[in-house]
C-alpha cells in the first residue's frame, strides 16, 4: 500500500499502438474529472531533456497539471538510460508516459518495476478481453449499458482496432443518448465495417466551409455503408464543439479556459478549431448552429424522419449561403 501511495509515474508500455492511444486516453478523461489537465509533449517534438529533466525543477506544473510525454518509440539503448535516470530522480511530478516497443524489447522497461514511485503496465500481445474492459467501462462511466455480445460485434467490425471500437462507440454513445442502452442490434445497424473512408474528413470540410467537397464525401461514405444517423450525431456534436471554441476564442477567452470548458485537447483547439473558426463570421455560427438544432429537434419529435435528408438539407442551406465564385 505504501509503494502505490507514493506512485507518481505511470509507465504505460505496449506493441499495440492503438490500445496505448485508448488506455492513456482513459486515463487523460478520469484526471480530468478531477479537475486535473494534463500537459501533453510528444518525444518526437521535445527530447527526453526537455521534457522530462524541466518538471523535477517544478517549472511546468501547478497543482493542477500532470505532464502525459506520448509517441515515445524506437528509443536508442543512450536514450533509453537517460530516460531512466531522470524518471529515477523524478518523485515530486505526476507524469504518464506512453511507450511503443516492438515485442522483443519488451523485457528492458522491467528494469522500471524496481522504483517504488513508478507504476509499470506492460501490454503485451493483442488483448481481447483487455478491449472488453475497456469498451464496457468506457460505456459505464459515461452511463450507458452495452452488453458483451455488442462489445464482441464492435471489435470485430473494427477489425481488432480498439482506438476505432472505441471512437464507434463513442458515436452510438450519441445516437442512444435517450435510451442509455447499447444493443448488438445497433453495432450491426450503425457500425460499417473498417473502411478506407473518414467521417472526420467530412466534419473537417463543413468546418472549412468547403459544402460542395463535404456533399460528395457524404454521398460517398453512406454508400460505403456508414449509417447516415451516425454521421448527423457525429456532425451535431463536433459543431456544437466548434461553436464554443470559436465564440469563446474571439471573445478573448484562453485557450486553458477553453479546455475546461470543453474538455477538449489543445491541440484540437488551436490546430483544428481555431483555424477553421476564422472562416466564419459569428452571425454565421449562430445561424448554422441554430439551423442544426432545428433538424435534431424536427428527427426528435418525428416530423423529419431520413437523417439522410437532415444532414443533405443542412448541407444545402449552408452552401446556398456561399457567395458565388
């Protein structure tokens, strides 16, 4: 009990890419509950010194903060020392680290499991019943119920990527926001299989007001067999995303007040909504925003049945507001 009292470090280590990417995110999602940020440095932007040797003299935390250092990967035998050396001497800061080691180098990070202040979680081969807890967790932390066989049904149509299973679910998640329940019924109905196709590149082109390019993207994905229910309540929820970000960012708010409020990355903030948010006037959001909301609460009350038609009419009406080129 004294050893996981005294944990600060939480080494996370793993060949399975994706499966890092969710378990950190896991964690990310429960510190922040607590009102805990993290601090997010990729090993292939900052070095090990940067990164880690700054937080033991205490300038980049408050007490609020925990350092997560990601994409850690192909580290060389010099490197890997130096980083367990300063990791040795790092007992004051909250730091999450998130490595990708392929399977034979596996067995060196165990020399980690001899300091006290350092919890080491080695993923090894693919874990399906690890993907289980994860999927079911997720869901019963954000108040759902998903049974095991929609569980098994998600990982398959995903193809074994739990970061994809776990992005699908987050999407059904939306769609049964009244029920709270996930069947495997709605994995089958609203789950296409893996496909080259990117709904994000579509949410990505209406937030770039580039609707013609969005309307054939659209056209192309339902036809791939991505349920068109899916991608409105995908739309309606990374628009009401952009919309806070971008009337908070021009009305002077911080980017770490904006973060709060959201719960969103920074990245995603300043690399993606931002950016986007300066081709649009704040008459324009609220319009768009309001016409959305129109169309969710016409498919709520039953007088607009064909999500299809919902998000082809938001898409018209948005590209009719263009001025002609």
């Amino acid at each position: 009990m004294s050893q996981k009292e005294k944990t600060n470090v939480l080494l996370l280590v793993s060949p399975d890419k994706e499966l890092l990417e969710v378990r950190a995110r896991r964690v990310v999602d429960n510190q922040k509950k607590l009102g805990i940020r993290p601090l997010i440095l990729s090993y292939k932007e900052v070095g090990i010194d940067d990164a880690l040797l700054e937080t033991s003299q205490g300038v980049l935390f408050g007490g609020n903060e925990f350092l997560w250092y990601r994409d850690i990967s192909e580290v060389s035998d010099s490197e890997f020392k130096k980083l367990y050396e300063t990791i040795k001497n790092l007992i004051h800061r909250n730091v999450l680290l998130t490595v990708h080691e392929n399977r034979k180098s596996l067995t060196r990070w165990k020399g980690f499991e001899s300091l006290s202040h350092v919890k080491l979680v080695i993923y090894d081969d693919k874990d399906i019943s690890l993907y289980e807890k994860l999927l079911l967790t997720h869901a019963k932390s954000s108040g759902y119920k998903i049974s095991l066989k929609a569980v098994h049904s998600l990982i398959d149509r995903c193809g074994g990527n739990i970061s994809l299973a776990y992005n699908e679910l987050e999407k059904l998640m939306l769609y049964r926001a009244q029920e709270k329940i996930i069947l495997e019924k709605d994995v089958i109905d609203f789950v296409s299989g893996v496909s080259e196709v990117k709904a994000f590149d579509f949410i990505n082109s209406i937030l770039s007001k580039t609707f013609d390019r969005a309307i054939n993207q659209f056209l192309d994905i339902t036809s791939g067999g991505e349920k068109p229910e899916a991608l409105f309540y995908l739309l309606l929820q990374q628009f009401t995303n952009f919309v806070t970000v971008a009337i908070d960012y021009k009305s002077g708010v911080s980017i770490q007040d904006i973060e709060k409020e959201t719960g969103l990355k920074a990245w995603q903030i300043t690399k993606k909504f931002i950016p986007f948010s300066e081709k649009w006037s704040p008459q324009e959001l609220v319009n768009a925003y309001w016409y959305l909301l129109t169309l969710d609460s016409k498919i709520k009350k039953g007088a607009l049945r064909d999500y299809s038609l919902a998000v082809k009419l938001f898409l018209l009406k948005m590209l009719s507001k263009q001025p002609v080129s």
